[in-house]
C-alpha cells in the first residue's frame, strides 16, 4: 500500500473545512475545563495544545487553528479534527500506559477496517529493513525508543494519548510486520474517526517526514 497523504481528500483537506458543529461543540465547553482535560494551555483567547511534537494554537472564537512553529503553514483538516475534537470531547482520563491495537477498543474491530484500517502497509514498506530509521523519526518527532518486537517506540501524540509502533523487520523468511499501538483509554480522549486521523498522521509523518500543518 502507498503512503497515503492525510490531507490528499479535496472536499476535507484543510482545518477551515471542519463542519461548524464542532466548533459549536468546543464553544459550548468551558475553556478551562477543556484545557485541564487533555493539557492544552488555555490564554484566554487560544487553546496551545502540542500534537506529535508540534504545538497548536486553536481559537474557538475565530474558528482558526496555526502551527506556533510556522504560522504561515496552512494546518491540514485532519490535524484539526483530532485538535478540536480532544478539546471537546476529552473527559481528562490519565494515560493508562497500557497498549492496545485501534481495534480493540470499543467498536474499534468494525470501525478500523476497509478504508478505516491503520495504514501499517506504510510502515512496513518504509520500515522493512530499516530499523533505525523508524527509531530516528520517532526521536525527531519527540518520540523514544523502548523494549519491543524488533524496533519499538513511544511518541507522544496527544499530551494524555501516547502512541507505539511496533516493527518486526523483514528476514529470509518472512515479511516486515508493524502494529500501531494507542494507551487503553484513548476513547476517553477521542472518538473513533479522530484515532483513525491520529494515526493516519503519526504514520505520515513517520513515513515522510511531512504532513499538511
């Protein structure tokens, strides 16, 4: 499979296509709240909340997300649905540390399959044979290298959503294998669409070193 740009979809390509119901949603929730619930900073007029080791500002009132890093860069519609949608949503659980597949939270094994399946094809083709690639985009994004499969690491998603990628790298025998892990309480933080743009993002970025905001 090929690396699949999060931002490629020309009807929802950039934050200012979000529907105007999630903003509502964020609107109707007090910002101090909302804040304390997923460790975003709260300023009184922008929610600075960091996203795979980039922190975003968000006005609820202006309807506008910027990267702090580069105001200029134009934030993908992907980035702003997992932004606004923890602002919203996120019930403030603490990070359990334990790690499951996308699948197995609840309604995960029907929701990520067909075009909703994590996109570890990417990785495994990126990744296959390069192991120490995969650990040098992580550590570049803020992420670490830990005990696992044959490469693992830890990257921080969200501040209460730390992520995993797993790689078994490829031999004589068989394939390379990769797995996406999420902390167990993540649907406490998001629901399922925004998991699936979380992923599609940490893999873009693992992948390519870009990504659209």
């Amino acid at each position: 499979m090929a690396t699949a740009d999060p931002e490629e979809n020309t009807l929802f390509r950039w934050a200012e296509d979000l529907p105007l119901a999630l903003w509502d949603d964020l609107r109707g929730r007090d910002p101090l709240a909302a804040a304390a619930a997923c460790g975003a900073r709260w300023d009184g007029a922008c929610f600075v909340l960091p996203l795979l080791g980039r922190d975003y500002c968000v006005e609820p009132a202006a309807m506008k997300l910027t990267s702090v890093e580069a105001p200029e860069r134009r934030v993908g519609y992907q980035v702003a649905l997992i932004l606004v949608k923890t602002l919203a949503f996120s019930t403030g659980a603490s990070p359990s540390g334990q790690m499951v597949t996308p699948r197995e939270l609840v309604g995960g094994e029907l929701f990520f399959n067909g075009p909703h399946a994590v996109n570890t094809p990417a990785l495994e083709q990126r990744f296959g044979a390069d192991g120490q690639g995969l650990i040098a985009r992580a550590l570049a994004m803020g992420g670490q290298s830990i005990d696992g499969a044959d490469v693992a690491v830890r990257l921080p998603g969200l501040p209460m959503l730390p992520l995993w990628v797993l790689l078994w790298l490829a031999d004589d025998e068989f394939p390379a294998r990769a797995v996406v892990g999420v902390d167990s309480r993540t649907a406490q933080h998001l629901p399922l669409d925004g998991v699936w743009a979380l992923t599609n993002l940490l893999i873009h970025r693992l992948t390519t070193g870009g990504g659209n905001g």
